[in-house]
C-alpha cells in the first residue's frame, strides 16, 4: 500500500545527530543485522520525532526520522532460535530492528504507534456508531480490541487535496500534551481512510449547557472560563491558535473541560486565510487583516457571552446577516437576560471582544481580571 505521506517523508537514512533528544519516549537496546547472520547489539533513544542511536558512552551520534513513517513487527526462526524485530518503512526504503524478547517487541510497538501512522486499524478497534458528520470527516465511537476502553476516532477519505490540513492537525495534536486538549493517542492509515483515535469524551459541550439551561451562573461560569483560558494560555504557548473557539468545541466530563476539533487549528506562522464560525470570528480575520492567538481570545468572549446570558451576540435570521454583525462587532448587553449579572462580568467579555486585536487582552491579562477573583474567593 503506497501511504498518501510519501511526499512529507523525510530521508529515510540514518542523518548525523546534531544535538542531544528531548521528549524521550522509549530508551533500550536493539540488534541491527551486522551480516546476514549476525546481529550487532546498540542503545537507542526515541522521541516523538526520531530513533537515535547512541554511542558506548551514551552520546547520540545519529538519527532516522520517524515522522510520517510507517512500521510492521515480524517474527524469524531459524533452527532453534526466535528473532523478535520490527520493520521502519517510508517510500523508499526499509530498516529492521531487533528486540531481546517478545514482550521487549511488544513495548517498542506501543512506543511507535505514538509517533508513526499504524496499520491494521481493523484489528486494533471496533466501530460502534457514528457519532457526527464534519465537512471532510466522519466520527465514530470505538472500541479497542486491546484494552477494551472507548476511543473517539475521525475519520478522513484518503485525498491529496487535504493532505496538507490533515498533516497540520496530526503534527499540532501529538505537539500538544494538556488534559484539557483532547489527545490524539494513533494515526491510521488504511486503503481508503486516515483514521485519527483521539479522547472520548462522553458527556456534553456548552452548547448543549445552554440550550438546556439557559444562562449560568456567574460563579459556574467563572470556573469554567477560567479553565478554559488556562487551556488557550497553553496551547498559545506552543505556537498554536486553535482558530474555532465556539461552545460546540469545548466539552465538559465530570465538570472537567476538554477542547477539542483542532481541524482549523495552525501553527502561528500559517495563519493567514480566513476561517472559523460565524459569529465567534475576530473582526481582524473577517477583514482580511494578519491575525494572531488574540482571534481565539475574541472567540472565548463570544463563548463568555452566551454562557453568562443565554444568547448570542451576533444574532440574525440567516448566516449571512450574523457575519454582517460578527464584523461589526458592536457586543451590546441590552438583552433581558443581562439583568443582574455583574459589571465586572460584562467587563470581561468587553475585554476579550475588542474589536482591535492590540487592545485585546491576551489568555495571560484576561486570567488576571478581578471577576475571577471576586467570584472564585474559595478557590
């Protein structure tokens, strides 16, 4: 089976080692073969990135990038003896490895299924049912067949033409390691799918909180912002900007938030085109302006908005006319279900919806803002 990302593989050959690992995942020795019958013993290190080898002393000498690699394990007998290996595969070349037993296989196997694209999705999960419909992608409830515990799992029909969105949403995931941000734990590639297993996340989104409820409490709402600015405060720091901040993205379990659909999600250095939902986008991007992480904080102070009061601030009978009003952005606190909500409240949500990005506060300022404080005393 050719894989659809031949074309971001790198050299598949080892390239001398320029500084030390970080993030090391999986450390211990393996074999290479020497001759065709001997094996040659070495220590290797691997990251999320690369497999290193390292010298008698310890010291990285070279590395074989892993990133859009794929790997298989096999089994040899000859004679008496058991060899227990796996095999690195790109486009153009191969490498096997060795291990020193089988559970010593089986614990590489699970350290590369965090960092390769796997194969074999059938025979890892079992799809229950379909949970939603996105514009390129399907999500499914699943099953491991390992574990036994439930996997969300998105999805995509193999096409070149998303090759570069979908390269940037699995790189920004496995990039990311927050347990609020939802975790992609595998890539799979199979004849006619990619198929991302990520965090299952069972209970409901703020959508769904206000629509059922209406409004919430200041103080319910305090907490649950404060969590999620936390969360935009970290994935900011990682040179991410989410780009589709809106209550449908933010999930709550056992009242722990997780954000998830980091479909249109891009590295600060990518953002340029215009993306988002209508009516959680900044004014700057609806304007055809250069952006940063603020356009995610203009988003939260919609998703502020309408927990505090149960509407929208951008309102109309079509999706034309609530973007009219989303780049207008005239945020007004007129509606009924403002009555006796706080001041320093509606001055939070004016501070995140400025429509100039440069006086909007960052993730950091708005985390600092008395309403937190005043309604979170206990904390």
């Amino acid at each position: 089976m050719n894989t659809i990302f031949s074309s971001l593989q790198k050299p598949g050959s080892w390239q001398q080692a320029q500084s030390p690992p970080k993030s090391i995942i999986k450390k211990s020795c393996l074999y290479t073969l020497k001759s065709k019958t001997a094996l040659e013993k070495a220590n290797f290190i691997m990251t999320k990135s690369s497999l290193y080898s390292l010298d008698n002393n310890g010291a990285p000498t070279h590395k074989l990038s892993l990133k859009w690699k794929t790997f298989e394990p096999f089994y040899e007998e000859d004679g008496l003896e058991e060899r227990f290996g796996f095999q690195i595969l790109s486009s153009e070349s191969s490498m096997d490895f060795y291990t020193e037993s089988q559970d010593a296989l089986e614990e590489w196997l699970e350290a590369l299924a965090k960092v390769c694209i796997c194969k074999d999705f059938e025979d890892d999960f079992l799809l229950l049912k379909q949970l939603g419909i996105g514009g390129s992608s399907v999500v499914y409830l699943a099953k491991s067949t390992q574990n036994l515990n439930h996997y969300s799992v998105k999805s995509f029909f193999k096409t070149r033409n998303r090759l570069e969105e979908l390269a940037r949403e699995i790189t920004i995931l496995k990039s990311l390691d927050n347990p609020n941000v939802v975790k992609l734990h595998r890539v799979y590639e199979t004849r006619n799918h990619i198929h991302m297993v990520m965090d299952y996340v069972s209970k409901t989104d703020l959508y769904k909180l206000v629509v059922h409820h209406g409004k919430l409490p200041e103080e319910q709402v305090a907490r649950l912002i404060k969590e999620c600015l936390r969360t935009i405060s970290y994935i900011h720091s990682k040179g991410v900007i989410h780009r589709d901040i809106k209550l449908e993205n933010v999930l709550l379990e056992e009242s722990k938030l997780k954000l998830i659909d980091f479909g249109m999600s891009a590295f600060e250095t990518d953002c340029f085109k215009l993306c988002g939902s209508p009516g959680y986008i900044a004014p700057e991007i609806l304007a055809g302006k250069p952006y940063g992480p603020k356009a995610d904080i203009f988003s939260t102070g919609v998703v502020v908005y309408a927990l505090l009061s149960g509407v929208m601030p951008f309102c109309g009978s079509s999706e034309a006319e609530v973007m009219l009003k989303n780049k207008e952005c005239r945020v007004e606190f007129l509606h009924e279900n403002w009555v006796g909500v706080s001041q320093e409240a509606k001055d939070l949500v004016t501070q995140l919806t400025k429509s100039d990005s440069d006086e909007r506060a960052s993730a950091e300022e708005a985390l600092l803002h008395p309403w937190f404080s005043e309604m979170l005393k206990s904390d």
